[in-house]
C-alpha cells in the first residue's frame, strides 16, 4: 500500500542525505520525495510516498525516527488528510487539438499558464490520482514534457506535526 | 574566572580532556597536524600510535567493548579515514560507543578534489549513529559533548566529527567553554520502559510453562547481567545467550544453555524451538540466530525488550515489545515479579517448568558440547581446536579478556571458553571483521593492564592487523595471541566441504606462511610453536606464566579438517535443524 510519510528535519545540510541515503541503504523505495523549509527556519519539512506492507512501513517509520535529524514524523495516510501534487505539464497543440486541450484543462480546474504558436504548458493541482488520470485525458494530444512536485500533504482537522 | 582563549586544536584536546577521555587511538597526516600540535603541547591524554587507522578504530572499540566507556579515534582525511570506515562499521554493527575524529582538507577546498580530500561524512553515513562536519571553530566543544552524548547514550554506536584543517587552526583563538550538559531536541532515549507493557510481560511469564531468556549484547552493552540473573535464578528460567551476550549470564551456571543461533548448542537451539514464551532481552533476532525466520520458534509468545524501536518486530515480530533500557526494564519485571510470587506462590507453574528442565537436561546430556566431549580428541594425534580453547579456559580460569577475530577460532572460543562476566568476551559479531583481534586486545590491555588478554585468532584473521604487533612493542602490551594454526580459511573451508562439494576455491595458503615464531621474535616478542597435543598446556603456562610480561604469539597447528558443530542446517531449517557432526543431523 502506498503511504504518505510528513517528517521535520533539522534545516542542515546533510539531514537529506541521511533520510534518502537510510532508504536506499536498507532496500526501502522512495515514489516521491519533496523538502522545503517550514515557516520556522531551522525545520525543513519533507514528505515522501513510499510503498511497502504495514510491517514494512512500520520499519521505516523507525528508521527514520532514528535519525538523529528527524525531529517529528507523521504517516499521514494513517488518518484522513489532504494530499496535493503539482504538475506543470507542456503538450504539442495545434489545430483544433487547441479547444479539445483548453476543455480538458477547464474540467480538471487546471490553468493554461504559457501559450506558444504549438504548444501550451498547463499547471495542474491535485492528488497524485488526479494528475495521472489528466495525463491519460491528454489522449491524442502529444504530451512534450511532465514534471511534477511529488506529494505533499497534511491531516484533516485539529491534528498538526509541529515541535 | 575570565574563559581561556585556545585555538580549535587546543579546543579539541582540552574537550577530550574534560570528557574524560582516557586514550586517543590514532594517526597523523596532513590534516589533522594543528590537531596532533595541540596535543603534543597541551594534553595529557596517552596517544597510542597504531600502525594502520583500521587498527586504531579496532583498539577504541575494544576499549569500548571493556570498559563500557566511549572509544576515541584521531585519523587524518583521505585515505586515513577510509582505513577507519571498517572499524567504524564493526561498531556500528555491535553498537559499541565511538568517537571518530576525522581531519578534512581546508574548508576553502572542499570539493576541489584537493589532495587527501574524501567526503568523510558521506561515506560513513550509512555505519555511523550521528555525524558532524565542524562548520566553525567555536563550535568544537558543543559538538564533542554531542558526539560523545549520542554515542554512548541510547542504542550506543559510533560518532564521525569531521574537522576542517582550518578549523583546528593555531592563531586563531577562541573562548573555550565546555558545556554541561547537552540538548537535542530530535533526541531523547528511552529511560524506562512501559509499565503497563512490562506488567503484561511478567503475567506470561509467570504463567509460562516451557520458558526461555534469550539475551544479547544488550544486556551487555546497558550493564543488565545483575539483573537478568536475578530474574532467571527468581524464576527457575534456562537462559541461552547469543554471541554478543556471551557473559551475561555466567557460562557455569547450571540455568545456562550456552550460545545458541547458528553455531549454537543444541540445547539451547532446541529449547528455543520448543519454548512456550521466550524473553528476548537486547537482542535483535539476528539472521545467524533465527535460521528460517517464518519457521522460528513457533509455539512462543515472544516478549522483546529493547532500547530501540527499530529492532523490536524487525524480522520476528514481537507480542508483547518494550522499549527501554534492559537494566531499567529487567529492574521493574524484577519487582513485580517478586511481589506477585510473594503473594500468590503457586502462581508459577513449578510442576510444568520442572519438566521442561528435565527435557533440556535431555538435550544437554544427548548432544551438550560442555556435558561430554564431543570431538573425538583421542581419533587423532593432532590437536583439536576445541582442546586448545578449553585448556585456555582451564588456565585463565574463565576470566581472561578473550578478543577473536572471525572464523573457526571465533566459534570455537564462543562455544568452549566459559564466559562467568560480561565484557569478557570481545569478538566482531555482527560485521564479522577479519583483522579485529588482535588490535581489540590492545585496546583491552591498555585499559586493564593487570588482566590477562588473549586474542584467540587463525592465520588468515592474524595477518590482515598484523602490523600492530609493532605498536604492542611500542606500548608494551604483553597480550597472548593463540593463533589456531590449520592453514585453511578455516571457516570458508568448512562451508566449502558441506556445500562445494570440498572444492578449496582460494582457502588454501599451501606453503605461503610465515614463521609465526619467527614474525613475533622480529617484532621483540615471544614465539611458542605447539604441534603436539602433550606440548600445549605448558606452553599456555609459559605465555601466563614465565612470559607474563611479554606479548605472546603462540602458533598452535590444529587438525586442519575440523569442523565447527552443531551448525543450522539451511535454507529453510528451523531452529532445532542442525548438524552435530560430519556424519549427524538432526
């Protein structure tokens, strides 16, 4: 099963390297990965999807709690909680493929931001599902270039991760 | 008082010494030269100069694994720090306390591929608990009270601090200040283990009719054999012991079983398979202990204490797991216990727990290697290897500080010497480092020069430190080295024979060997050659005895085709599957 894992890590440098190197060196895979400072500058904040079986995970989440680093961590998909992804993804459009891809943007509420003589470049919000079904929607379309954040997120309701 | 103002060398040295730090193990070279300037005018801390960094992480750890306090290692960047990583790693397998100070090349060239320059933190990252790259001089003394912090406190380990060339620079000074105590706010241990999870524990044990303690180097290494034999003897419970935890419990104790795993006894094996309730006190279910984990001990209810989360259902889950340190846990099962039998005697199965002694007294007499002698000394006019681990016993009376290296030797010592204490028995158990022996027991005899300290080692270990017999001429450290002479891998070769169908793929040394005798004298030490079987109890009288005061290598020529049993048989055996002999299986 896929789960999402929310950890604060002490903004240094080397603290990544320790949580990705801890999954690489004992076999765990990484899905996605992203880490940005939180509003408290010594915190980083770093989310990762990651796959494994309840034992697995259970695992990991020692792990990484054994990190010397790792100040707090939270498996978000033990509760409900909000997930989100961004994607900016360019398509070839020409033609009448034009009107088909802006309708296609509109029904999944995502923006054209960048419009070129044959290509546009959409920005896409949601969960990682989400993101793959507007991939699979772009159907004829040619799909140029993907890239997308990685899956950050947050528990429903009261509950925070903080010091 | 005004704080002195001292450069970040002097910084260093004085932090060590305000840490109490008893000996640097070490090495010097480029980087670390401010370092070892600072110390030559500043510390009074004995430096023993080892002759190649892998040999100074073995002796810190050995130190370690004695004393139970941190072992402190000084190496240079580059190559000096990729020669401590071996050592680093053995640590880290054992969770034994270490601090590694590494020199880096100036900050201003990092990343230059400057000369001597490796990514020190990058590459221990995986063997170490916790590692530093020191960023400013002003923080030198925080961060050793840091490192020393983490690594001896919790699941102990090994503790890398990278020191920047320019950092440990002389002309410039800085207010020392050595902190009391130290914070980090992404690290708190646990101090006790949970009381309500500890209260659930001690009701199946008192309810448990086919018990076994299964201890490991965590009762060691958290100081807990006082009580982990209080509760066994207040329970009438066997107690096996894996191969880090030999001497928690002492090895003549009737409740003993022996090693189990592996190479375990048979006693101790089959009690595991067959026990009701097992109380795994640090221990880790190691692959070498558990054999199949899906066909391990399937009748028990396993109650699982430890300092670590990590280790608790890490590869057998646990029913009942606690998390805490062993002595803290062991102290309150031990209360509880004792007020619940005070008030409900009958509450423990007597009759049950009566029969199942029974059982294992079966086992021991059947096929206990310390009940008879199984191999078979009178078949041949060489000497067996068992033979000379059990005389060495008789000798050192069970009390001798016995370091191994990796192989044959290291099973035969764990299955033959009698450990009565822990920290006694110092070998490389989870990494398994050729080459460890011998430079462990330096570090051992420097801590207790007054006790006798013996590398039990063969001829393949021996030679991968074997330049440290240099240092011990240097530092005087008459420690014995019996060296169980088969001109084999001995160990590759065993597996060779069961499972290559005996083809010797690169285990052989032919005529390659050195005069072992002649080696020792070389380096101004004592070389004894046993052949014969008549020869070998005099010869350890001499090397404790006449030769007290000198190093000792004794080269004794074993049976070369001995094997080590009982042995798992594997893939897919259970714990009681074992050959107890060439020819025998269970």
């Amino acid at each position: 099963m896929r789960h999402i894992i929310s950890l604060l890590m002490e903004n240094e440098p080397g603290a990544l390297s320790r949580v990705v190197g801890l999954f690489s060196q004992r076999g765990y895979n990484i899905e996605s990965l992203n880490v940005a400072a939180t509003e408290d500058p010594t915190l980083s904040r770093l989310t990762l999807t990651t796959l494994g079986d309840d034992s697995k995970i259970e695992q990991i989440t020692k792990q990484l709690n054994k990190l010397i680093d790792v100040v707090k961590l939270v498996d978000l998909t033990d509760g409900s909680h909000i997930e989100r992804e961004l994607m900016l993804i360019k398509v070839k459009a020409v033609g009448a493929q034009r009107a088909e891809i802006k309708r296609t943007t509109d029904i999944f509420r995502g923006q054209i931001v960048d419009v070129g003589t044959s290509v546009y470049t959409i920005q896409l919000a949601g969960t990682a599902d989400k993101l793959d079904s507007f991939v699979r929607a772009m159907g004829e379309a040619t799909v140029l270039e993907v890239v997308r954040t990685g899956v950050c997120g947050l528990a429903r309701g009261d509950k925070v991760l903080s010091l | 008082m005004a704080k002195p103002m001292l450069s970040g060398g002097e910084m260093l040295a004085r932090a060590l010494q305000d840490e109490g730090v008893e000996f640097i193990f070490g090495y010097p070279g480029g980087a670390v030269l401010h370092i070892y300037d600072a110390l030559f005018q500043t510390s009074d801390i004995p430096h023993i100069l080892v002759r190649h960094e892998q040999a100074a992480t073995h002796a810190a750890d050995g130190y370690a694994r004695a004393t139970g306090k941190p072992g402190v290692v000084l190496v240079t960047s580059g190559p000096g720090a990729t020669n401590a990583i071996t050592g680093i790693a053995t640590a880290y397998m054992d969770s034994i306390p270490m601090v590694v100070l590494s020199g880096q090349v100036p900050s201003h060239l990092i990343g230059e591929d400057a000369f001597q320059e490796t990514d020190m933190v990058g590459i221990s990252r995986p063997i170490v608990k916790h590692s530093f790259m020191v960023k400013r001089p002003e923080d030198i003394p925080a961060t050793i009270k840091k490192a020393f912090h983490i690594a001896t406190t919790g699941r102990p380990g090994p503790v890398v601090i990278d020191l920047p060339k320019d950092m440990t620079h002389p002309a410039h000074k800085f207010e020392y200040e050595y902190p009391d105590k130290v914070k980090i706010r992404s690290y708190a241990p646990a101090q006790k283990g949970h009381s309500g999870q500890i209260r659930k524990a001690v009701d199946i044990l008192l309810s448990a009719r086919k018990p076994v303690i299964y201890a490991g180097g965590g009762v060691v290494l958290g100081n807990a054999s006082a009580q982990l034999t209080a509760l066994a003897r207040l329970l009438d419970f066997p107690v096996t012991n894996t191969l880090m935890g030999l001497g928690a419990y002492p090895g003549s104790d009737r409740q003993f079983l022996g090693m189990l795993g592996m190479h375990g006894f048979y006693e101790a094996n089959n009690a595991m398979h067959y026990a009701d309730v097992i109380l795994a006190v640090g221990a880790r279910f190691d692959d070498r202990v558990t054999n199949t984990p899906s066909k391990f001990c399937p009748e028990a209810t396993i109650i699982h204490i430890d300092v670590d989360p990590a280790s608790i259902s890490k590869t057998v889950p646990a029913h009942v797991p606690i998390v805490g340190p062993c002595d803290a846990v062991l102290d309150e099962m031990l209360d509880i216990a004792r007020e619940r039998l005070k008030q409900e005697p009958e509450c423990l199965d007597r009759k049950a727990l009566a029969e199942w002694w029974q059982r294992i007294d079966g086992w021991r007499d059947a096929h206990g290697l310390w009940t008879a002698c199984r191999y078979a000394p009178e078949s041949t006019d060489l000497i067996k290897p068992q033979a000379v681990i059990e005389a060495l016993c008789k000798m050192t009376k069970g009390q001798a500080y016995v370091t191994s290296d990796v192989g044959q030797h290291q099973m035969f010592a764990a299955q033959y010497y009698r450990f009565e204490q822990p920290r006694r028995w110092i070998n490389s158990g989870g990494l398994g480092t050729m080459g460890f022996g011998l430079p462990a027991a330096m570090g051992v005899k420097l801590a207790y020069p007054d006790a006798d300290v013996v590398c039990v080692t063969g001829e393949g270990s021996i030679q991968m430190n074997i330049q440290e017999l240099s240092t011990c001429t240097q530092y005087k450290l008459p420690v014995k080295i019996l060296n169980l002479h088969n001109g084999y891998l001995g160990m590759v070769k065993q597996w060779q024979d069961m499972q290559y169908g005996g083809r010797y793929s690169e285990s052989v040394y032919e005529d390659s060997l050195p005069d072992f005798v002649k080696l020792a004298e070389a380096y101004g030490h004592v070389g004894i050659r046993v052949d014969r079987k008549e020869d070998l109890e005099p010869a350890l009288a001499d090397a404790f005895g006449k030769y007290r005061d000198r190093l000792v290598f004794l080269d004794v020529h074993v049976d070369p085709h001995e094997h080590v049993y009982p042995m798992h048989v594997a893939p897919n055996g259970s714990m009681r599957d074992m050959w107890l002999s060439k020819t025998e299986r269970t």
